[in-house]
C-alpha cells in the first residue's frame, strides 16, 4: 500500500497543503495582518485539537496516521510529546539506563503549554525534532508548524497535565494489551533504535510499566474515546473521523441559524479561495476562479430547493425512482458584483428568468434602492438571490425586502454568496429567519470601511476588470 507514514505527514505538514491544485509560479506572501473592528474575530473558529493518549507501543502513532489519511482533504498537523523530552545532561547521558523517559517529569511541559495555546490559537510555532538513538531534542533545524484546521497532539502523557487537557476538542485513549505492548516495543527498539533485549527488558521493568500504571492508565479516565485494539479497530477510527468532520464543517453560526449553510472545505475550495483572495491574482485567473467558486455555490443552493418524486425508466427496462427539479423558479442579482453569478446560474438552470436590483451604497447603513426589474410572477416562484459577498447585511436586506414585498414568501428565498462577514449574518438571519443562506466561507469581521476581512477586495470591479491597470496595458498591446 502507498501510504504516507505519520511522520512524513509530520514534515509536510508544516506546509500549507492542496489536494490536486497546482499552484505553480505562485509564492506565498506575508501579508500584514489587519484587525477587525469588532468583536466578531471571537467567532472565528479555532482548530480542532484532539489528544492521543496511551501506553508505549499501544498504536498511537499508528490511530493518528489512520486518522490524517481519512481527513486528506483536511490541513492536519501532527504533535509528538517526544519533541518536549528535556535534553540530558552529561551526566544522565553516561547513565542512560537510570534515566526514567516515562515519569512526567522528563518532559519539558510548560514549553508544551506555550506551544499549543499558540497553535490553538492559530499561529505558527517552531517544534524540535527528536533524536530517539542519540537522546536529544536538536532544536535546530526546528520543525516549522503552521496552524491547521485540526492539531493531533500523541504522546504516552498528554492527558497528565490539566492545561493541555483543557485545550483538547478530543481526547482518544489507545488501549492495547500489556502483553502485546511489550513484544512490540520489544520488536521496536531492537530494530529500529537498535537497542540489545536486555536493555529494553530493564528499562520496561524499572520505568515504562511503574509509569503505565502510576501516570498512563489513571490518565485513561480523561478520554472521550477509548479504542481497544488501535489501529485494528477500523470502526472506532471511521466513527472518530465522521466526528471530526462534522465539527470541522459545522461553522459555529450554522449552529444559531439553522437555515445557513456553510459549503463542506476542501483543499480545491481553500485554493480557490486564495487565489481570488489574493490581492496579485490577475482579472483572468480571478475570474476563472470565482466562477468556479460561484458554480459550487449555485449547485448546493439548488439542493435547498423542493422536488418531487419521479420514475423513470432506464435503457435496461428498469425503473429509476428520482426526483423532479422545481421548475418555479427565478435568480435575482444585486447590481453589480451579483451580475458575475447569473451565468453559473444559468449553466444550471436552463432559460432562467433573472431580474435585477440596484442599491446604491453609502458607508455602513445609506442604502438606497435605485433600480428594479424583476419578473412579473415573481411571488409565484422560489428566488436565488445573488449577490457573492455579504458584508454589513444592508443591501441584503434592502433586497430581501423588496422581493418580499413584492409576494414572495420569506422561506422561498435562498440567498447564495461566497462569502460573508458574520456581521451580515447576523442581520439577515435575525431578521429574516426563514430565508436560507448558502455561503463558501465565513470571514472574521469588517474593517472601519465596512469592508469584508480579510476578504477579497471589490468583487465587481476585480470580476469585471474595472481596477486592472495591467490587464488594461496587456489588452491594449495585444
Ligand atoms: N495494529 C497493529 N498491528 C501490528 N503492529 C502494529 C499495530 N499498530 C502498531 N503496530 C506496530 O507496533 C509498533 C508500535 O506502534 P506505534 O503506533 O508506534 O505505537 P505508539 O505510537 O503508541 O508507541 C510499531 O512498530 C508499529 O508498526
Ligand atoms: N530516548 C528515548 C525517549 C523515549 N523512550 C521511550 O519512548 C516511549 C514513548 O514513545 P512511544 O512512541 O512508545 O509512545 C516511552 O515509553 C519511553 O520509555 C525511549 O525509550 N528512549
Ligand atoms: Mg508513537
């Protein structure tokens, strides 16, 4: 089988990661990071730890690499406590068979506080590698970690101290017999850290079993999870996996409004994302990749919509039992960035009516509605709303009203965009609970202009080429 080991997964991981997108040519800048005005940066949502716990030898490196290769869509990045062994001294090197590796203490723990608050907490940390044959934590070359979206810390004791504790989502307890611990680790140091039987023997003896039963297995009352049999227990590991993606998709907004949804990330969607995100991306790139973007949305908002049942039947004289589109149905777009979505709209849903609504925006609350035409029968069908960033809510609202009073029912409005400050959120959604909303990405706040951020700048005019100095100087030597 071709499959990444835990610790090469450990080495990439400190790069950002895409599954099948290429990003040739483009480097990764350092931006200057700007701060929200609002609070809203508290909804921002933090990486999923999750804790692995367990005896030596008991498959914990083995649980976690099961877990990364099942969440490959996800940026995983993998912790070992071994990399927060306190170096030894020239002493208790000469005396290594009397060092306890298994007592709590022989970790440096306030140095693992300190890095995983900061990785929680989504910044990047400098991690040591650890040298098992020659007993020493080489701190140069660190290993660079940036943050992820879910933080596997493994080690025998990660559950001993309270503060990690507290910053696990997860924590997993790897239960194995004793006996097949022991012949493992056995089989392990004398190949791999080519150590002779005895000596594993001794320090099992005189260190790592007192410590399984003094610090490792009181620890195990801790766990949320406890898998027997690790790495063999495939249905122990799917189930953790569902969870986790679950956690990962569900935006703690979609959990006050149950009529948002959040389109599931993948590393395609995150690509795409950084790519119309970035302020060097040219019109053409930019509007490639928002049109993909704004495809995806379309096809999930057309999901909401209500069908019916219906056979059919297949070439083989079979009957297929499906479903019926809705065939009430109209898009309506917030002039002008919303113009950008009517083609997606209209590669989906053949011959389309689209009306349009104009508001003219001044700062934070000065809409005013400028222009509209919508179709007549409007009330008579379900609305997609099109508009791909959702900032204070304002024009939202403005919009959302007028199609309201013009007969539509609230529940038959779906609103579909690319991304939205939580500000906006908030006032769409409280004020018209019944209308859904499906979004690709939520961002953390608005700026003292009322700008989305981080955000992707003026959607219409980077769509429609209106501040693209050089695309305007290549198409004038073409
Ligand atoms: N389910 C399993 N079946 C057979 N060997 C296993 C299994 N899980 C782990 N091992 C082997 O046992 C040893 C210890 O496993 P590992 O996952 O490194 O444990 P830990 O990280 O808890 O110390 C490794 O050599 C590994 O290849
Ligand atoms: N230089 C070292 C450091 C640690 N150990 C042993 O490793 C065990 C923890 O790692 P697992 O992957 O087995 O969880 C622990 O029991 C230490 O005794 C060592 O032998 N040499
Ligand atoms: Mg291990």
């Amino acid at each position: 089988m071709n499959t990444k080991s835990a610790e090469d997964l450990m080495e990439c991981s400190s790069e950002v990661h895409y599954s099948g997108f290429h990003m040739d040519g483009i480097e990764q800048r350092n931006v200057g990071t700007e701060q929200p005005t609002t609070s809203a940066i508290d909804e921002y949502k933090q990486p999923f730890l999750i804790g692995v716990a367990g005896g030596s030898a008991s498959g914990k490196t083995a649980v976690c690499d099961m877990i990364i290769q099942q969440l490959h869509d996800q940026r995983v990045v993998l912790v070992n406590q071994d990399s927060f062994y306190h170096n030894l001294t020239e002493e208790e090197l000469k005396r290594v068979q009397d060092y306890n590796f298994d007592h709590p203490e022989a970790f440096d723990t306030e140095r693992l506080v300190t890095v995983m608050d900061k990785l929680k907490n989504s910044q990047a940390v400098d991690i040591p590698k650890y040298d098992f044959k020659g007993y020493k934590n080489n701190v140069f070359p660190a290993r660079r970690v940036n943050p992820a979206d879910v933080i596997i810390l493994e080690g025998i004791l990660v559950f001993h101290d309270p503060r990690v504790r507290a910053l696990m989502n997860m924590k997993i307890f790897v239960d194995t017999d004793a006996d097949v611990r022991l012949s493992r680790r056995i089989k392990r140091d004398t190949a791999d850290n080519s150590r002779n039987i005895e000596a594993v023997l001794d320090q099992y003896s005189k260190f790592v079993k007192p410590a399984f039963d003094d610090f490792i297995l009181p620890s195990k009352k801790y766990a949320d999870i406890i898998i027997p049999r690790g790495g063999d227990n495939h249905v122990a590991i799917d189930l953790i996996v569902q969870h986790i993606r679950t956690k990962l998709g569900q935006h703690d907004l979609c959990k006050i409004y149950p009529n948002l949804y959040v389109i599931q990330s993948t590393f395609q969607i995150r690509g795409m994302h950084t790519l119309i995100r970035d302020s060097q991306t040219k019109k053409h790139d930019f509007v490639f990749y928002a049109d993909r973007l704004i495809r995806l949305v379309v096809e999930h908002g057309l999901g909401h919509l209500p069908f019916t049942e219906k056979q059919v039947i297949t070439p083989t004289g079979s009957v297929y039992s499906g479903v019926d589109f809705c065939k009430r149905l109209c898009g309506v777009s917030i002039i002008r960035s919303g113009e950008s979505m009517e083609n997606a709209l209209r590669a989906c849903c053949k011959g389309i009516k689209i009306g349009k609504i104009l508001i003219h925006r001044e700062g934070d609350n000065g809409q005013q509605l400028v222009y509209e035409k919508l179709p007549n029968d409007i009330s008579d069908r379900h609305v997609l709303l099109l508009d791909p960033i959702l900032g204070t809510g304002n024009s939202a609202v403005e919009a959302i009203s007028l199609i309201i009073r013009k007969g539509v029912p609230e529940s038959n409005i779906i609103f579909l965009n690319l991304i939205s400050a939580p500000q906006g959120l908030h006032m769409v959604c409280k004020r018209f609970p019944r209308i859904k909303i499906v979004t690709s990405e939520i961002d953390i706040g608005l700026n003292e202009d009322f700008r989305v951020i981080p955000g992707m700048g003026e959607f219409g005019d980077r769509y429609f080429g209106t501040d693209d100095d050089d695309e305007l100087v290549e198409s004038r030597s073409l």
